[in-house]
C-alpha cells in the first residue's frame, strides 16, 4: 500500500467507524455485527502503527485513555452554567407561564418541554469541528477539565458530522451511566467487596472524577445534550430548531420533546413525558419547559442561581404496584432482626425489583402491611426500594399478618425486644458474623477490598471464619476452593486483609461494629485515650466526658469491652498483628486541630476517604453548615450547602487547597 493509498484507506476507514459509532452508541441500532466493527477498527488501529503521522486526536483509536492525570485544571466558563428552579406542581408551572406572559407583555411565546436527564452537567468545545475541551459544572462559574476522560465516551463525536461546522461550538448537557451498565457495575462491585453506588448520578459523578482515564474508559458512560453557552453566531432563534441542528451535527440529543402553545399543551406534555420516560435507557427525574424563542432570553433574565425563561417540573419518586407474597428476616450485624418483603418481580426506575425493605415491626404495624397485600413500592434514588404504601381496597380476606420472629433465623437463638427493634443477642450468631465481616471490611473501616457478601457468605457458612479476628488468619489454601476465586484474586485478598492491620484505632474501633459508634465516635474515642487498653479499662464516665460521645455511647462502650466474647476478639485481633494505637497520640497537636468541616458537591476521591483524611489531622467533619464551620470543601455540583455557607460568610475551599492545608500549608486568604 503507497501512501497515497494509506491517506485514502485511513481517511474511509475513521468515517466508517464515526458512523457506525453513532449508529450504536446514540441511535441504538447497530448496522453491523461487533465482529465486523472489531475488524474495521484493527485495520484503523494497524495502519496508524504503520503511518504514525495519520493519528489526529479525533480519530477512534484516540479514545482509549491515556496515562493518568496529576490533577484536573480549572476551567472558566464563559457564559456561566446555572441551575434551574424547580417545582412539584402543575399549578407552579402555569404560575411561572403566567410570569413569562406579564414580562413579554404583547408577545406571545411557545413553550418546549424536554426529559430532565439525572446525569452530571457538562460543557464540550467543538473548535472548527473537533472536540477540544471537556468540562463539569463546577460552581457555576469555574468547572474542572475532563477533557480526558469524556474523550473515552464513544457516543461523543471526536468531530462534528457537519460540512461546514462554526469555528467554535459549546454545547452543554448531560454525562450519564445508562441503567443497564449501572446494574451490572454494581454487582461487580458487590463482588467485589467494593461498595455500591447509591444511584447512576452517583457512579458517573465518581467516573468524571476519576484522575486516571483508563478506568473511565471501563465505565461505558454515555452523553446527551440540549443546551449551549453562546448562542450568538449559531444560527438557531429557538430551542426546537437547536435541538434539530444538534442531531445534524451527530450529537446525542433528546430523543423526543414536545413543541406546546399554552398550559394545556404543556399538561398534557408533561403527562406523556411521564409514561414515556419508563422506556429511556437513562433515568430521569423530571420535565423541562423552557421558553422557545431565544430573542426572550434577554428579556426574560436570570436570577444568581437559574434563568427566568426556563423551569424543572419534578416528578415525584416512582412507584410501582406489586404483590407481596412473603416476608423473610434478615439479621444484620448488631442483631436487629429486619423484615424483608419479597414480591412479584415489578419493574421500577429502570430495574426489575422482587425484593422490599420493611425497615421495622413498628413500620408493619404502622402500615398494616400484610402478606398476600397489594403494595405500591418507591425507589426515591436508593439501590433498595421499600414499601409506602397499602392498598386495603383490594384485600380477599385471606391475608395474613406478619409475626414477628421468636427466634433468631440465623441462630436459633430466643430474640429479644429493644424498644421497637427486635435483637437477637447472640455474639457467635453466624447472621450478625456475616453482618460484621462486611461492616469490618468497609473501605471507611478496615478498607479490606475483596470482601463481596457472596464471598463472606462462603468463609461463614463453610466454617473458615467463626469471628472477624479468623480473617487474619485465612491462606491460599483456605481461599483457592471458594467459588470464583483464582490465584491471583485470593492473593489480592490476602494482601488486603495484611494491610488493614495498620489502619489505627479509630477505624478499628468504628470496624467492630460497637453499637452507636460510627466514625465521627470513633476518631474521637481514639484521639482521647490513645489505646486499646486506656479505653478498655475506662469507666462510663470517662466515656461518656468526650466532646461528641455523650452518655448513651459512654455505656454501650464500656459494656462492649466487659463482655468476655468481645475481650478475647480483641486479643485475637491484638496477637494477629493489628493496631491497636491510634495514628497520633493524645495531647499531640494536629494540623487541623480545632477546624470544622462540611463537604459538599463531587470530589476526585471517594467523600469518605476525604473526610477520614480531615479527621486524621485533627479536623471534625459534620452534615450541615453553621457559623462553627471553619472550611466548606466545595466539590463539583455542590448543593445547597453552598448557599448556605455564602450567607453565614463560610470561607470555601477547593480540593487542592484542602489537600496543601492536609500538607500543613495555610489557607490564610480564606480566613483574613
């Protein structure tokens, strides 16, 4: 093959590939087999290695991620990216039609109504047709480039499928992880050991911020867009024909919207968007209507936070109908024996689910919830949906009442009333063991990675662990007969479970699953005694003295440590090598001593990573924001925690800062 050949043969094979990208990633319709497309891109990649001068960044082979990044760059937007208004109701929407109407006086506008895509918000640069920069929202005014990492995104166009594209373009929308892919991530993680993503929100948040675009380019994320930054120089005058030029130019757009007149339009829109919106393959949690005449844009204006020509109709969490058919218990680490509905399989937020909490026996009794009952189930964003609501209307009479349990499911052992919860008391009950191991192997915790439920399951009912403290001593031998455990994995396990001994007090006092100890308890106990053995022999007193312990953890602490099971776990843990110091000794001044935090918005590390980080130098981390908030840690897509700091006069800080100040350097323009 000549050159010449090679320049024409290269140039075929990356329009051939573009279409059949966007035939696959954006329509769904695929035009050929993976076999075939497989060969086409290993011809591409093949004659790049031989003409290296033919690779252009737009080309396919590109989107494979490249080494990881020191860190991302801010970016300025331009126009700045807000938010929008919400509303639940429809009688707020026909206020906010009646507000644009009075503004515009004589003019009288259309209205466009769009799915409110669940993703992360993001800003693309197209530069005479090729994509140049990536970047999040941020707080409105400054993002952060991703310009990496959204390049692995197959159903991004690397080039505008335009003869004649503007010399620059914007274009703003979401980044999304599809439900299906969500699903499966999830079970890989849970076979993981790793812990679950509480929605697909959250997972494609983690994957932007991931500092490595490899692992990215594993998390199949998907893009869609509807709006720009400037519309100045586009050639578009509405949001109907944007959204028509925005699939000429091959960018996923939204693959129905609805053009209204007036509020019945808007209504009846609404209420088909709703029944549409169950068959997308991303999920949605809302409409919006936005004017469609750009020219009242200007007109119209904006507030601080969200324009005035544009609002989000929420729908409220989904729900489903279903039968309930049988009610199992479930025992969880501290004993508390839990109700668990198990359904007619019902699809529900883009999941087929058989499986309800029913939170407790108060809760049923509440509800009046009973087995062979007609139940309508709501998933409001969590991976487990829980039952809301009766319908008594449709009972037969051969209902049947759920009885509480007298003994353990798990144990055999007589269960006990703890005010509305029932317990069951048996420290060697292998259901709390299974409860505690993957409680212990928290990445919060002990951060044992590895520690899936399937595998924990295996070790407890196989009899190779009868207390956490048999972690420590589990070998190849024990692990290579496990199902789904190879070499290499078992290794990985046991290199894990090595490393957690050097964890410190703290998070091996949060670890053993004390009752009403969480972290913020923990890191305090530790900070204040030093060791094991100062708290061991402390009274209730002492406990209950510490800033954010109180009386009710001082008694649950000193009982955990006088009862003769949980001594001998600890000395077991003691001979096997595991610290039982804590990271700084008492009286020992810390970087952060004295500073509150709260964080908010998306970070490039898992939050509580971030915040066991805070603790460990001496910082306090709490939910909500007051005038004793030293630093408000401001991720990407910060919420109204934000607000509420500008107000209060909260100095903010950014992830670097926090990490130069984890460094021991100052922040002193934050605080002058």
């Amino acid at each position: 093959m000549t050159r010449a050949e090679a320049i024409r043969r290269h140039g075929r094979l990356v329009e051939e590939i573009r279409k059949h990208d966007y035939a696959y990633y954006v329509e769904a319709k695929p035009l050929i087999s993976d076999a075939e497309y497989d060969a086409l891109y290993d011809e591409l990649r093949d004659l790049e290695r031989r003409y290296p001068d033919l690779v252009t960044p737009d080309s396919p082979t590109q989107r494979v991620g490249g080494a990881p990044l020191p860190g991302f760059s801010p970016v300025a937007h331009r126009v700045p990216m807000q938010s929008l208004d919400n509303t639940y109701s429809v009688a707020e929407l026909f206020a906010f039609v009646d507000r644009v109407e009075r503004t515009l006086a004589k003019e009288t506008p259309s209205y466009v109504v769009e799915p409110k895509i669940d993703g992360v918000s993001i800003s693309v640069v197209y530069r005479k047709g090729a994509f140049v920069q990536g970047a999040t929202r941020g707080d409105g005014q400054t993002g952060d480039d991703i310009t990496a990492n959204l390049r692995t995104i197959r159903a991004l166009p690397l080039r505008l499928a335009l003869r004649h594209p503007p010399e620059l373009l914007e274009v703003r929308g979401e980044a999304y992880l599809p439900t299906k892919v969500f699903e499966d991530l999830n079970k890989d993680r849970e076979a993981r050991g790793e812990p679950l993503f509480a929605n697909p929100r959250n997972a494609t948040a983690g994957s932007l911020k991931q500092l490595d675009p490899r692992i990215v380019a594993h998390r199949p994320l998907s893009v869609i867009f509807y709006g720009t930054g400037d519309p100045k120089g586009i050639g578009c005058e509405s949001q109907d024909r944007w959204l028509r030029f925005l699939a000429e130019a091959g960018l996923p757009s939204p693959s129905r919207y609805w053009l209204c007149r007036d509020k019945e339009d808007l209504a009846g829109a609404i209420a088909a968007l709703d029944d549409f919106r169950k068959g997308l393959p991303y999920a949605t949690d809302g409409a919006v209507v936005k004017v469609n005449e750009w020219r009242f844009y200007g007109l119209l204006g904006s507030t601080a936070k969200a324009p005035r020509w544009a609002i989000a109709y929420k729908y409220g969490a989904e729900r489903a109908r279903t039968r309930l058919l049988r009610v199992v218990f479930q025992v969880g680490r501290t004993g508390v024996v839990t109700p668990v509905a198990e359904m007619e399989p019902v699809f529900l937020a883009g999941s087929t689910v058989s499986r309800a909490t029913l939170h407790n026996f108060d809760e049923v009794r509440r509800k009046g919830i009973k087995i062979g009952d007609w139940i309508e189930i709501e998933k409001a964003g969590e991976v487990i949906p829980a039952v809301v609501e009766v319908d008594r209307s449709a009972r037969t009479g051969e209902e049947k009442e759920i009885v509480p349990p007298e003994q353990c499911p798990a144990c055999a052992t007589p269960l006990r009333w703890d005010g509305i919860f029932l317990r069951c008391p048996n420290p060697q009950c292998p259901g709390r063991l299974k409860g505690l191991i993957r409680h212990f192997a928290r990445r919060n915790a002990m951060d044992i990675e590895g520690l899936g439920e399937s595998l924990v399951n295996q070790l407890v009912d196989g009899g190779l662990i009868r207390d956490v403290a048999d972690l420590y001593h589990l070998t190849l031998t024990n692990l290579l007969p496990l199902e789904r455990m190879g070499e290499k994995s078992a290794a990985n396990l046991l290199s894990a479970i090595e490393g957690s001994k050097s964890r410190g007090l703290a998070r091996l006092l949060f670890g053993l699953g004390i009752l009403h100890v969480g972290e913020t308890a923990a890191e305090a106990l530790a900070s204040h005694f030093g060791t094991i053995d100062r708290l061991w022999n402390a009274s209730p007193e002492e406990v209950e003295r510490i800033p954010s312990v109180g009386p009710i953890i001082g008694q649950s602490v000193t009982d955990y440590f006088r009862d003769a099971f949980n001594r001998q776990r600890v000395d077991r843990l003691r001979q096997a090598g595991v610290s039982m110091k804590a990271k700084r000794l008492p009286g020992e001044r810390r970087i952060l001593q004295g500073k509150t935090f709260v964080i908010t918005g998306t970070l490039s590390k898992p939050r509580e990573e971030i915040a066991e980080r805070i603790r460990e130098s001496g910082g306090k981390i709490t939910e909500s924001v007051s005038r004793k908030t030293s630093f408000l840690v401001l991720g990407s897509e910060p919420g109204s925690k934000l607000k509420q700091a500008r107000r209060l006069g909260v100095p903010e800080i950014s992830e670097n800062e926090l990490e130069r100040l984890l460094e021991g350097g100052t922040n002193d323009d934050k605080t002058s």
